[in-house]
C-alpha cells in the first residue's frame, strides 16, 4: 500500500535505483516506458525549453515588451504618473 501522497516519479525513482534488474524487463513485457528510454513522450517541461529561442539581450527586451503590452502595465504606468 502507498500513502496517498506518493508521486509516481518517485516510485518510478527507486524502481530503477534499486530494483533495475526486475522493474526493465517489467516495462518490456508490460509496453510501459522505461525511464530515460529514447522513446518516451516529451513533458510539458521539455516542450518549453525546446520552444524557447537562445537568451540574448534583443530577445529579452522583445520579450518585455511583449509582456508589458500583454498585461497592461503601460496604462498602469500612465494612471500612475498622473495622480502624481
């Protein structure tokens, strides 16, 4: 029994730390994907890190700009410097 908080990153963790030798072939005969095989299906994190263009100073001021014209802080900004 697993408390009910148990990730099953972390239970896939141990498998391969300490029990390799019976949880590969288990994934093999059972069509689940071994952790760290070349086909599993990429996250969501690593689709981010793949959709994200090399850090440069252009690309961050681009991004800023997209962030404050997304988000409305130039009117903020503008309220802001008025009632001063």
């Amino acid at each position: 029994m697993y408390g009910a908080n148990t990730l099953s990153n972390n239970l896939r963790n141990h498998l391969v730390k300490l029990h390799d030798a019976v949880y590969k072939p288990m994934c093999a005969e059972k069509g689940w994907n071994y952790p760290g095989s070349k086909n599993r299906q990429p996250t969501v994190g690593d689709n981010r890190k793949n959709a994200l263009p090399p850090f440069s100073e252009a690309t961050f001021l681009e991004y800023l700009v997209r962030f404050v014209t997304a988000d409305d802080q130039v009117s903020i900004s503008l309220q802001i410097l008025k009632i001063c």
